[in-house]
C-alpha cells in the first residue's frame, strides 16, 4: 500500500470540560443582575418620596421601573432626580454599588463568552502543538475508558491523556474526566499527527474491532515507529496480526478472562490474587521499572525498594527470577516486581 507524504493537518482542536455548563452559566449570571435591579427598583418604590419627575410633578411604580433601569445603566436623561437629601444618600451609598456590581456581571459575561473563549480555543491549540509526554488513547470503549480509569487511579494526571474517538458521547465521558479529547478518526495521519503522535509517552489502542484496531496500529507505526503501542485485540490469530503491525503489547482480554477462570478451577484464591495484580485498587501491584544504580551487581531477590523481584528483561528477553541471570542484576535491565499498594504499606 503506497501513503502520501504527511499530509498538512486540518486543524482539530482538543477540548477540556468546564466546571459549570455555559447554559447554567448563562442563568446564574442573569439572575444575580434581575436581583440586583430588583433590589434597587424596591429601594426605589420606598423611597420614591425623595424622587421628583419633571414631566407630571407624580412619581408612579412605573416611574419607578424606568428610573431604576436608567439609573442603573449610568444613562441618566434627567426626567427624573433624586431631590431630598436621603434620596441622594441611598443613590450614592448603596444604588452606586449595584450599579457596579450588575455592569461587572455583564462585563464579566461578555469576557467570559467571547474574551475567555476565545483565548481559551488560542490555549488549547497552542496545548496541542506542544504536546509532549503525553498518553494517546485511541478508541473510549469499554476497554479504553477502563484503562484511562485506572491510569488516573494510579496517578497520572488527566491533562496529560489525550483520548480520540469519534463518537460524541464517549467523548463527554472522558472529557469529565478531565482528558483532552478530540472527535476523529484515528486510521487517518492527520488526525494522529494533529495530537503530536510521534511525541507521546506511550499509545493504547482499543477501537473496538480487530480489523480497525490493527489498521491503526500500522498508521501509529508510520508516523510513531519509536512510541511504546499497546493494542487489545479479542480473536487469538489476531495477536501475530498485531505484532506485525507494530503493536509492543497484545491484550486479549478473552483470554484473560479465560486466565482468570482457569484460575478459579485450580484454586479459590488464585484468580482473586491475578485481579488483585492486575488493578491499582488491589492490595499489591505489579510495577515495571528500570533497574537502580545500588542494585546492580545484586540478585532479582534482593531489589531495593524491598519489592517481590519476578521477572527482569535483558535486552528485550524476559528472564525468570529462578534463571541463573537473575542472580546478577545489570545496568539497562527492566525489572517486574510486585509491592502493595500505597494503603497497604
């Protein structure tokens, strides 16, 4: 299959939820300025002995109304004045106020609306050029949303997850979560290349289906052939298809599934203990990381962070902890331990 050169993206800007809806925005502010103004309008109707109208010498509940909005918006055509000594006390101490306070709530809307917004779309799309570092996670399904749920749940911060998917609803999800999230399709270069692909700390892909998933395995690979990629797929001939896309890691969680009852036949805590494994919120977890300068030289028993020392891989070849290379740890090891959760230690 022969590609293009990479195409000049079509810009898609990522999206962040806002704390309040902007319909609920909207309302709140509009009902602290009707509050306002009727506040002073019943200052007013009170005082209105303290008002003159120049126009019938009579100063109605309607008088009143159009005063109270005049005044408020600092308009002022004179027909109607406040005369007696009190009256001008109550327009300066507290009418004077509100009047602030209502122009701050509209001036504040229309920043909020179209200053705020606007510098809001300016900051995301400057985010999204500089993306660096940063979690891709291409398909919210079950799966996808499963596993930016735990990534949270072991620490990262939502801000640096990026989620694509193309339907709207699974976008609403993660973007409550706090992700950035972008409606797309992820077989598509200039979508990848629109969230820094090739700068990522690492892709998980979960679109659903196995075709759809390995079809942008091999797109991630074009435009990211360095980036840690990690795909699900479901049918077992599936998983050389993937990792000849490109794919790190092949997740079946079929066959997990079927891990985890096989477990259960042989023993009624062994599944138990693989879930507990298997999840941050468990009472241990497994925990992949480079091997530490004092631990060189020691045995895969005899780690540093006190850890239960399973398994190392040595130039991407895995090395059990009862192989004689185990005994020896050596700089460039990637070591697998299992420690308890922060709650439990």
């Amino acid at each position: 299959m022969t590609r293009h050169p990479h195409p000049v993206p079509r810009f898609q800007p990522l999206r962040r939820a806002v704390k309040v809806p902007v319909w609920a925005d909207v309302g709140i502010r509009l009902s602290a300025a009707l509050a306002l103004v009727f506040i002073v309008a019943i200052i007013h109707y009170v005082d209105r002995d303290g008002l003159v109208d120049h126009h019938d010498g009579h100063v109605s509940f309607l008088d009143v109304v159009y005063f109270t909005m005049i005044s408020i918006t600092t308009t002022g055509f004179g027909d109607i004045a406040p005369v007696s000594d009190r009256a001008r006390l109550i327009e300066a101490v507290i009418v004077t106020p509100i009047r602030f306070a209502v122009i701050f709530i509209f001036v504040g809307t229309a920043y909020n609306f179209i200053i705020k917004r606007s510098w809001e779309k300016w900051r995301m799309a400057r985010i999204q050029k500089q993306l660096s570092g940063h979690i891709v996670v291409l398909g919210f399904g079950v799966s996808g949303s499963e596993a930016v749920h735990e990534l949270i749940e072991r620490g990262t911060d939502p801000s640096e997850i990026v989620v694509i998917d193309p339907l709207e609803s699974r976008l609403s999800d993660a973007e409550a979560l706090g992700c950035n999230v972008m409606a797309g399709d992820a077989t598509r270069d200039e979508t990848l290349v629109a969230v820094q692909i090739a700068k990522a700390r690492t892709v998980l892909v979960s679109a659903g289906r196995d075709d759809t998933s390995i079809l942008i395995t091999l797109t991630v690979r074009h435009l990211a052939p360095n980036v840690p990629l990690s795909v699900v797929v479901r049918a077992d001939d599936n998983e050389l298809l993937a990792r000849q896309a490109g794919a790190d890691n092949v997740i079946n969680p079929v066959r997990f599934t079927g891990l985890l009852l096989a477990g259960s036949a042989q023993g009624t805590h062994v599944a138990d203990y693989l879930a507990d494994l298997a999840s941050v919120s468990g009472r241990v977890q497994l925990v992949e990381r480079p091997v530490r300068p004092e631990e060189i030289g020691r045995g895969l028993d005899r780690l540093a962070s006190e850890g239960l020392g399973v398994r190392l891989y040595r130039g991407g070849r895995p090395v059990g902890y009862w192989e004689e290379e185990a005994r020896a740890l050596q700089a460039g090891d990637m070591v697998v331990e299992i420690l308890p959760t922060p709650e439990e230690s």
